[in-house]
C-alpha cells in the first residue's frame, strides 16, 4: 500500500475520535463506515474478535470497550437508539 493512502487512512481514522474528559475514544458505527462493513451484525463479529483479542493480552476488555447507544434525531422530537 503506498505510504500517502496509509496517511490518508490514518488521518481519517484519527480525526473521527471524539474526546471527552481528555480520553480519546471512537464510536463503533463511526469504525464500522471508515472498514465499509454495510451491515452492523457483520461488524459485530469483527468487535467481538477485538474483545477476544484484548482478554488474551491480558487487558480487561471493560477498560476497552464500553456498550453505548448513539441517539438518533427522528420527526416529532423522538430518539431512536442505534
């Protein structure tokens, strides 16, 4: 892969962390378009390999992964949770 597309990649994933508090962090749907998974169930899959990937190396995967939904504007002022 030529080193431009890897800094352009790199440069994309990085600028679609969100910070809070001074931790970086990433929202699962936003890693899932950045991969071009089109369908969230097959993305899961990937998520729970990482979670595997984390317990092996010995880190607490609760430290790594934390299950939020991200809420979505619909008509009339509702919320839909994704």
């Amino acid at each position: 892969m030529k080193k431009e597309v890897i800094v352009q990649l790199n440069k994309t994933f990085e600028d679609s962390a969100y910070t809070q508090n001074g931790v970086e962090y990433w929202m699962a749907r936003d890693i899932q378009k950045l991969l071009d998974y089109t369908e969230w169930r097959n993305f899961l899959l990937v998520i729970d390999k990482a979670k595997i990937a984390c317990m092996k190396s010995g880190q607490a995967i609760a430290d790594h992964f934390v299950d939020v939904n991200k809420m979505i504007p619909m008509p009339k002022g509702a919320e839909w949770g994704i």
